[in-house]
C-alpha cells in the first residue's frame, strides 16, 4: 500500500495508514469500546505487554496489515482492521484476504467510513491478486450483516470458533 | 510439530506429516474430489503452476502448516487441511489458530480420521499458545457442521465471502 490513503465520505476525508506502535493504544481502546469486545480486552489492566508483543507480530510480517483510520494526518486514531493474506492450495492455489477486528470509534458512524475502509481492504486485496476476501461476523451484530451484505459479501458459511 | 505424527482412530492408525512438494498433487485431488470443490479446482488442466506457487508460498512460511495424512508412512495420501497461526490485538493480543481446506478421502470417512485430524490440530494450536481455534463452513455442509459441534466449536458467527 501506498503509506498513507486518502479515504473521502460524503461528508469528510479520514487518513487511512499502516498502524505504527504509538497506534496500540487507542487501537485496544476501539475493541474494548465495543459491546461483545468490552469483557475480551484488558485496556487498562496489566497485560500490556501481550498487545505489544502481538503488535510486533504483525509488524514483522509482511502478510499482515494493521491499520490505522484517522481523522487526518497526525489526527486521532477513528477505526481500524487487520487485513492478513493467506496462501492455500484450495480455489486453484488463491490467496485469500482476512479481514478481521474491524472497528469505527461510535462518533464517526453512520457517514460511510466504515465502506470506504472495507472497500478499500477489497481494492487492496485485488491489487495483491487476491481471489477472495472472508471475514466472519459475530450472529448478534444483525447492523454488521446488513453492512456486509450490502458492500457484496455472502453469508454462505457457518463461521465456527473454540477457545482454548 | 514432530516430523511424523500417528493419527490412531478406532479401526487403524494414520501418518500425519506436513505435506511437501510430491503431496500437492493428491492434495489437489483430494480437494476437486469434493462435492463443493469440483467447480472449483483444476486438478487436470493447465492451471498447476498456479497450485505449486501456493505450495511455495505456504511452506516457506512458518505461520502456515499444510498437512498430509496417509495410510502409513509413505503411504497414500487420504486426509488434508492447512492451520495458519495468525496474530492479531484483539482478544489481549491473541494468536488464532485458523483450520482451511479439510478433506478425508470417502473410502476413509466415518472411522473417526477427520475427528483424529481436527483433535491433533486443537492440541497443536494449543502447544503453540493460541486461544482460540476458527474456520468456517459451507452452510450447505449439515454434516460437517454436526462434527464440529461434537468437537466443542460454536458456530456464533456468519462466515461472509466475497469472491474477486
């Protein structure tokens, strides 16, 4: 990706980039702002350095793009999402794009950004030859499926999960 | 992992192994083998270079695992799926274990090898520290979706695809 993206809305333009350390913080404070995510993090408790070391795993690896939605150059940090890229053998050896952790600060919503970011993530995976892009949804966030069905995407499968 | 794994289910006990360069080929096979695949894969037409540039791709990244079951060491390949380990913040900076392309050879279905399979690959995941194991399903597959609720997933959430 080019290191900094212009994302324009009807109503303003958000800098989209790749998230840089300093970006850790207000990125946890997103997922932790959120209603299914609140009980999940520990924003202010003492397991810092696990979001550190899981920040730095994803920095070292090219296949992994976490981004950094702000609300312009050097501004707040609004919204972000992780796009990871994953070779396989199956649909004649595609690489698909993951999209996952995506989150919009409650006071930017409701204006577009949100589609400007998943329309992005889709360009993004196309420039990269991608042939896919999945992203699974929690079943209680009925807004998130209209969203999704809306920019195109299909609810064909179950998304399964187990915690260890 | 071990370079070689015994798989023992009720009737016999498989090899496990990750998959190497000779495998893609019955892989492949394994994959247009199935109902919802054979559209899909290319198993006999010009397309393979594109199959042998995904197998470079996932072996020479340690974050994916593709894995070969056969019928004995050096025997006939009958089972596959590919694990990736992907980091991400959420979740206090949790790995996820990611399970994709699953597939059992009919002649070798309803012995227990997919459940041996999916068992070893839970245990891996927690060997290498994830907390959480996903994949997703065709909704279409009501038997798979069975299996994996007897193995202790959730299907919380919708599985959204958008083919490029």
């Amino acid at each position: 990706m080019h290191s900094v993206v212009d994302l324009a809305t009807g109503e303003k333009t958000y800098t989209l980039r790749r998230a840089v350390a300093a970006d850790v913080r207000p990125i946890v404070a997103l997922l932790a702002a959120d209603q299914l995510g609140a009980t999940r993090e520990d924003p202010d408790g003492g397991d810092w350095t696990a979001y550190e070391r899981a920040f730095a795993a994803i920095d070292a690896d090219p296949a992994h793009l976490l981004l950094a939605v702000t609300t312009s150059p050097g501004g707040e940090v609004v919204g972000t999402m992780q796009l990871s890229f994953l070779p396989g053998l199956a649909r004649r050896g595609a690489t698909r794009a993951q999209i996952e952790a995506v989150r919009v600060h409650e006071r930017h919503r409701g204006g577009g950004l949100g589609a400007a970011m998943i329309s992005w993530a889709v360009g993004e995976a196309r420039r990269r030859g991608c042939a896919l892009v999945q992203l699974t949804s929690d079943k209680r966030r009925s807004d998130a499926h209209r969203f999704y069905t809306r920019l195109g995407f299909t609810a064909g499968h179950e998304g399964f999960k187990l915690a260890l």
